[in-house]
C-alpha cells in the first residue's frame, strides 16, 4: 500500500463518519460543524486527483461561506430537535433493515471487479507549470458556456423566488416612509381659518360649531 | 486564444425567452397593483411571440449548438409548441382565482416564465448536464408558486414536502448520471448512445445508475412507487399552480424519458423495460383504486395522474418508435384534458370558495348547464370512453403495448381502467342527477368562459379525428430518433 492509498483511507474514513454524524449528532451545531469536517475530508480527497482549484473552491466558498451562514441561521432560530426526532423509533424497526438490505445489494453489485483502486489508475502526472485553475478556465466560458449562465438564470430565480417569499409590507408597524415624507407641502399640513375676531373683556356667544367637513384636519 | 462564437439561431427560442422574461420583471416593478393586467398581457405576448419563432424555424431537420449540448430536432419543436400553447391558456384560467386570492403579483407570471424556460431547456438537453440544469429550473420555479400564498398552512406544507422530495429525487438522478458517466467517460446524449452500441462501457455499472436515474425520474413524474407528494402537493397548492405542475410540466417530464431513456440509454431497453412495467402496474392499480376513496376533487385528480402516467409509462416501454409516438399523443391527450378540468376548478371557485370538494359539484348541470356538459366531455375523455382524445390515446398506447407481446399488460390496463371509469362517471352522475345545494351563478371572465368551450370541445373533436395529431407525433419521434 503506497502513501496516496493511505491518505485516500484515512479521508475516506473521516468522510464517511463525519456524514454520518450530520445525521446523528443531537446538537445542531455539532451536526454543521460535522458537515465542514466532511467538507474538508472531500476537498482533502480532490486534492489526491489533483483537483487543486475545486478543493480550495470546495473549501473557501462551503466551508468558508455556506457553512458560517449555516451557523448563523442555526444558531438564530430555536430549534427543537426532540420533536424533530418524535416517530424516530417507530419507522426504525422497518427503514433498518430495508436499508441495509439495500446497501447489501448495492455493495455487492459495486464491491465486484468493477470499482476498487486498482481499477482506477492514478491521474497522469502533469507537465511543469500547469494550472488546474487556468484549464477549468479555458473551458468554462467556451464549451460550458450554456450551463454556466443556466446555472446563473437559476440563481435569477432563487433570488425572485426569495424576495417573493419574505418581503411583505405589515400594515400595523409605525414605520416611516421618507418618500412620503419629503412629498410633504405645506398646504397639506397647515390650513388657515379665518375667524371673526373677538373684544376683549366682552362674553361673546359662543362660537357656531363648524360642520364636521370643514373641521381642520389633524395633523398625521 | 480564439474562441469560436456559438450558433445562436437553433436557441433563438429559448433566448427570446430569457430576455423577455427578464424584460417583464423589470417593467412589472413600474406596474402599481390596479394595473396588473398589463404584466399578465405582456406574458401572453412573450409566450406568442415564443410560438411564432417556433412556428417560424421549425425545420424537418436536426441541429445542435453550444457544444453539442443543445439540440433543435422536430421533437423538440413539436414539444415546445404545447408546453407554450398549455401555459398560454392556463394563465387565461388563473386570472379570476388569482385576484380573489391575493396572488396576482408580478411573481406568479416571471416565475411562469422562467418555468418555461427550464422546460424548454430540458425538452432540447443533449447532454446530462443540461437536463438536469433545465429540470432545476423548472422545479425550483414551481416550489416557490406553491408557497406564494404564504398565510396558507397546506400550501407551505405542500411546498416543503415538494421540495424536499424532489431534492431527494435530483440527489438519485445526479448519483445515476455520475454512474452512467464512471462507465462511458461522457455525458453527451449521443456519445453515450453510440458507446453503449458499440458494447463499450461496464455493463454493470451502466445498469446500476440507470436504476438511480429510473427512481429519479420516477419521483418526477410521479409513479408509484415514487408517488407519495402527488396527492399532498396536487392538494395543497393553489388550485392555479396545481393546473401549472400537472399540465406542461408532464410534457417536458416525456421529453427527459425521451433523451436519458430513448436517446441516450437506447440501448438498454430490456433492463429499463422491466423496471417500467412494474411502475407502471404499480401505479395502474394504485391510483385508480385510491382515487375512488376520495371526497377531494384535486386529491382524486392527483391519484388520477398517477395512473394517467402508468398509462404513459406503458407506451413509452415499447422502446420503439411507434411506441414512444403513442407516449406522446397519450401525454398531449391528457395535458389538454387536464387543463379542461381544473381549469374547471378554478372557474367555479370564488373569493373565500375553493370548489375542490365533490359535492360542489352536485346539481351543476341545473346551474350552468353548459359548463356542466364540458366537464361531461373531460370526464369521458379522462375515462377513456369513445369517442373522446382519452380513448384513441389508451388505444394506441395498449396498441403498442400488445406490438411487443405483453398482451397480459394490455389486458390488465384495461382492467383498471375500467375500475377507474367508477370515479369519473360518479361526477357526472353527481352533475345531472343530484340537487343542487350550491345556487350561486358563476363568476368566470368571458375569455376563460370562450377557451373552456374550445377545450371541452378539441376533446370531443380530436377523438373524432385524432389522425392528424398522431401522425405529427409519430413524423417527430421518426425525424428525431
């Protein structure tokens, strides 16, 4: 067993156990980070098929920026993970053997001579000064050019879709609208009345009520 | 470097589009909320203007750009003109629903739009890569439509349980394609296809991602054993999208059958054939049979399409020519009579009144007699009796069926459908024979009222002379194979 064999083990192993701890784990933060760990063991494992640029990819943008996200929402909303689990139990008794049943037969279909290392050689050896990074390049923008801005009309999407789903305008909130605001004259807001002026010392009758149309406006 | 500049004219469609749909999300935020109208106008437009290019550079032949990742051929033609037709006069139906409800919004129609589009794409994917972007489109459009009403507890619930199964669903799909790509060493359509002819590629391996992909696409089509959010989603979404995702959609759900299954896994067709044909017995038995049990017009109709799309399933493993034509006059046939019924639907629902309950429906011939009649006319064609579309199209479908020696799978359907022609007649029974306990005249728009007829009666009229229309399938599957 040569040295890229045990390091594509040992990722393996962590790989897989770290997944399965995503699942498991009580404590949803436990579970996140399990998942970068996972992440890391991937990128660890491109890094053997030298896949440079997709492992620092894989690294900078889930781990780096998808995952904090995670953390954040995780630790934002309080979730109660017992009453995620409530039925856990019950489905058990079937899903288990119905899944090892199915990882049985997948395992022995893949186990045969078809997978395995040394069905698989080793990537070539590449020449001096080639970039993984410039030749993902070369193609990205030419040949894969129709997937590439497809993916960005679904990005489109998710952001419509977004917007569409969280933005609402509460009607009971006592927010200010500055618009509204600066559009303000000052007719709209002061309206003189003339009144019939009074002598001093004199009791006036009392002033006829102005009808209820004419009152002046109160001021917002 | 010199890169080449791409062929843009076979995508002109699909490009239009794109500009359009963008053009329409711009000029909806200078639309105040009274003037509505002018977006829904403005989308019918792009969708007519999508027609005429079609109608246009519809050509007998076959051309691929973009690398080989995009195909025009007369298939994809033919199939882009119904998805656009269907989307066009579902929109007519929705308007009324759609104001009573809040949900006229600028929304509803750019993600129609963009639906579209992943619907195109995936009816033109020549490559693995494609198809699954274009279905990510189309799904991830219509997970967002259902939850647009947002205050309505069943409509989140059906956009979660929609989601998330069909995360799932792209999950298997994706594992599948990745298979398939172990084995061959590419993802183009028709190298894979060649490589399988030649014998090359790991047997093994090729049969098992196309167990993933035939699961995955299982899920999106909605067959037993893959069936279980059909019911909850068809339910729960607003009756406007449910018409939305169980019309075009189910078009561009062939065109993926057609390229991963027909094209690219041609050669395959003894081992998916088997995996079809207990999907499809599957969902036979289990949607005619649930759908009886059903008080939910919308939740019968969703057990209804899980055994329409057995039907489907049943021509389609054929794997011949003739075969996949009847697949695709099935799946026209049923895309048209569902538009006619729950387009149905949202004509007798009103502010506040979902009329998705089967006694909604009593006493509706004493009501609105015409109306009653259509729905008459769908629900013979739904059930398959002559001499409506759903007949000829069960016909040929068991045609091609007993074309390849399954006469056992014939006989069988038949059965069932026979079993499912109860939960079709009891409505029309409930229409004319029944009191009505529902006085209130309809409050449909006089364009939705025009087209519901025009639907109601292509019904009758195509299964009267459904000669033209299978003949046009059948030229476009032999053109594009």
């Amino acid at each position: 067993m040569n040295f890229p064999s045990i390091v594509f083990f040992v990722l393996a192993t962590v790989l897989v156990l770290s997944a399965l701890r995503v699942i498991t784990a009580r404590n949803p933060v436990h579970a996140a980070l399990f998942l970068v760990l996972a992440f890391a063991s991937a990128a660890g494992l491109w890094l053997l098929l030298h896949a440079e640029f997709l492992a620092i990819t894989l690294i900078l943008v889930y781990v780096g920026a998808v995952m904090v996200l995670f953390l954040f929402v995780i630790m934002m909303l309080d979730i109660n993970v017992d009453r995620l689990r409530e039925g856990f139990w019950n489905i058990l008794p079937i899903a288990l053997p119905v899944a090892v049943l199915l990882l049985g037969i997948m395992g022995a279909t893949l186990m045969g001579p078809y997978f395995g290392l040394e069905m698989r050689p080793p990537p070539p050896e590449v020449a001096e000064g080639y970039s993984n990074t410039r030749a993902i390049g070369m193609v990205l923008y030419t040949e894969y050019l129709y997937p590439f801005e497809l993916a960005a009309v679904i990005l489109l999407v998710a952001i419509i879709a977004a917007i569409a789903l969280t933005l609402r305008a509460r009607k009971n909130t006592r927010s200010i609208d500055p618009a509204v605001q600066v559009a303000a004259t000052r007719e709209g807001r002061v309206r003189l009345v003339s009144m019939p002026s009074e002598k001093k010392g004199v009791s006036a009758p009392a002033p006829e009520p102005e009808p209820p149309q004419q009152a002046p406006q109160q001021p917002k | 470097m010199n890169i080449p500049l791409p062929d843009f004219a076979p995508a002109a469609t699909e490009l239009f589009l794109l500009a359009a749909a963008c053009a329409v999300l711009l000029i909806d935020l200078f639309v105040r909320d009274e003037r509505r109208w002018i977006t829904q106008v403005l989308t019918q437009l792009v969708l007519a203007g999508c027609a005429m290019i079609l109608l246009a550079t519809a050509t007998s032949g076959t051309a691929y750009t973009f690398s080989v990742m995009f195909i025009d051929d007369p298939l994809a033609d033919a199939l882009k003109l119904m998805i656009v037709l269907a989307v066009s006069v579902l929109l007519v139906y929705s308007r009324r629903y759609l104001e009573d409800r809040g949900m006229y919004r600028g929304e509803f129609f750019t993600l129609t739009l963009f639906s579209v589009l992943g619907m195109m794409v995936m009816v033109s994917a020549n490559h693995f890569i494609t198809l699954y972007l274009g279905l990510e489109l189309l799904s991830l459009s219509l997970y967002a439509m259902i939850a647009l009403q947002r205050d309505s507890a069943v409509a989140t619930e059906a956009a979660m349980k929609y989601f998330i199964l069909g995360a799932l669903a792209s999950g298997m799909l994706l594992y599948g394609m990745s298979m398939v790509y172990g084995a061959t060493g590419t993802l183009q359509v028709g190298d894979i296809a060649a490589m399988i002819a030649r014998g090359e590629g790991n047997r093994t391996v090729l049969v098992f991602g196309l167990v993933f992909i035939v699961a995955g696409l299982g899920f999106k089509l909605g067959v037993v054993p893959f069936h279980m959010w059909v019911p909850d989603v068809y339910h729960g979404a607003p009756t406007a999208v449910t018409l939305l995702i169980s019309s075009a959609p189910k078009l561009a759900a062939f065109a993926f059958f057609m390229r991963i299954l027909g094209e690219a896994l041609g050669g395959l067709v003894a081992d998916w054939r088997s995996m079809l044909v207990v999907m499809a017995v599957l969902s036979l038995v289990l949607g005619n049979v649930a759908a009886i049990a059903q008080t939910n017009l919308k939740r019968m109709l969703a057990y209804s399409s899980i055994s329409h799309m057995g039907f489907l399933l049943l021509g389609f493993l054929a794997g011949n020519a003739f075969g996949f034509a009847a697949a695709m006059f099935y799946v026209a046939a049923y895309v048209l009579m569902n538009l006619g019924t729950f387009g149905m639907i949202l004509m007798l629902a009103r502010a506040g009144f979902e009329a998705d309950r089967l006694d909604d429906y009593r006493g509706l011939a004493r009501r609105a007699p015409w109306q009653a009649f259509i729905m008459l006319l769908l629900m013979f064609s739904m059930a398959g009796l002559p001499p409506m579309v759903g007949f000829y199209a069960k016909l040929t479908v068991l045609a091609a069926v007993v074309d390849i020696g399954l006469v056992w799978l014939a006989v069988f359907a038949v059965m069932m459908s026979l079993v499912g022609a109860f939960y079709y007649l009891r409505i029309v029974k409930l229409m004319y024979f029944d009191e009505p306990v529902d006085t209130t005249p309809l409050s449909a728009t006089a364009d939705a009222r025009v087209l519901m007829s025009v639907n109601g009666l292509a019904v009758l009229a195509l299964g009267l002379m459904p000669q033209p229309l299978m003949a046009w399938c059948l030229l476009a599957i032999q053109r594009s194979l």
